[in-house]
C-alpha cells in the first residue's frame, strides 16, 4: 500500500477534470446524432467521456444498431464535422473556464515539487491547455496519437507516468470517465475519480466534484 511520501507525480484528465470541456463534446456529438435521428441518452452522455473520436462515433451509431449504414468515409466526414463544431466551441474557452478548484489545486502540487503530466485521449488537448492557460503546469503531454490503444487501455497513463519519469505505482491519476478510472487501474496508478461515485466506484479514492479535491485530502486517503 503506498504512502503519500511515495508520490512523485499526477497525471491529469483534461476534459471534465481541468477544463469544463466534457459539455462541448456532448453539445458537439448531439448534434450529430439528432441529424442522424438517433436519440441521446443518458448512457451516451457518460459513455462517450474518455474514449476517442471515432469510438465515440461508433458508440452513437451502435446504441441505434446503425453502424453497418455508414461507409468508413462517411463515418471520418461525420467525426470531422463534429470536431469543427467542437473546436468552434473550445476557441471561446478562457482562463476562467479551469473548473471549479483546480488552479488552486495545480499551484499546491507546484508547491511542493510534485510534478504532472496530461493523460487526455484529446488531439485537442495542446490548445486547451493554451486557451486556459494553464500548459507551463506540466512536464509534458501524452500524444493520444502515438499510443497503441485508447482508454479504458492502461497505454494513454502508463505514457503519462513515463513522461514523469516515474514508476506508475507512485503516480496518482485523476479522471472524471469510468474508461479513465479503468486505464489508470490497469496502469497500476492510484485512481481518483471526480464525479458521480456511482459510475466511477472503481477508483481508489473519489470527489464528488473538483471543487473538493485538495492535497490534504488525497494525502489523508492515502496515509493510514
Ligand atoms: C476526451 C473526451 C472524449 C473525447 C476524447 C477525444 O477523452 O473525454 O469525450 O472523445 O477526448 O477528443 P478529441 O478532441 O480528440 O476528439
Ligand atoms: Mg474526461
């Protein structure tokens, strides 16, 4: 069991943990599922969080059985349209959209000498950091691009903690997605999950929202 002293670094979730993104993603995929008729449902409100683009399209399509009626051509038009949508909406973010909590909680890190890495399955990410202005934060970013597989695949953290430079069992990791809470598991990181505990009852410790989450908490579920 490790101690808070073990800790050399976190890896961050950037879509609904640092940024108030996870609503734009929706807004963007909604609006393609209402043009191909399909409804939205709570389990596609959540499912989509944490997983890539094009699994998120297939996960919209499947949910009406209609994946097979769209040809791979139609199916990379449909995900671009949806990410111009929602880069049009992520080019109005600002400082002031960091949620609730978190700059507080990035400066405490910084404050004592624990370093962070970005663990988003986003090709968005670089630019958000930037809009929020947030980047300097982290040693680097994990480019969802050149890892094998997706979350709920442990490849996007056990990246991060490289990046890190740090042995995963000594990397804690924050995700607001049951995908993301499963990656960092089977990275062997200590999972935090910021949400609904109900959809999120695999992480080691969880928040209800960012607002809650501060050193001195994580380090007391950590010290017994
Ligand atoms: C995050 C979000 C997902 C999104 C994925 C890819 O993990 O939680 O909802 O599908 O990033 O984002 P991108 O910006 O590359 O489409
Ligand atoms: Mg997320």
């Amino acid at each position: 069991m490790k101690h808070f002293d073990d800790i050399k670094g976190f890896a961050f979730d950037l879509d609904g943990v640092l940024a108030d993104t996870a609503k734009f993603h929706s807004q963007a995929w909604q609006q393609i599922a209402e043009e191909l008729k399909i409804p939205w449902t709570p389990e596609l409100e959540s499912g989509i969080k944490g997983i890539d683009r094009m699994s998120s399209l297939m996960l919209i399509l499947n949910s009406a059985g209609v994946a097979d009626n769209y040809t791979e051509e139609q199916k990379e038009a449909l995900a671009k349209r949806k990410n111009d949508h929602y880069q049009e909406l992520i080019g109005t973010l600002t400082p002031d959209d960091v949620l609730p909590g978190m700059r507080k909680f990035l400066d405490e890190l910084k404050a004592n000498h624990l370093s962070m890495s970005i663990a988003s399955a986003s090709k968005n990410a670089p630019f958000i950091l930037e809009k929020l202005a947030i980047s300097d934060y982290f040693v680097g970013v994990v480019d969802p691009s050149k890892v094998k597989e997706g979350k709920p695949a442990p490849d996007i953290f056990a990246e991060a903690a490289k990046i890190l430079n740090a042995d995963p069992t000594t990397v804690i990791g924050l995700e607001d997605s049951a995908a993301g809470i499963a990656s960092i598991n089977a990275a062997d990181e200590i999972s935090v999950g910021i949400g609904d505990k109900g959809l999120l009852h695999e992480a080691k410790i969880n928040f209800p929202s960012t607002a809650d989450v501060t050193l001195a908490k994580v380090r007391s579920h950590l010290n017994w």
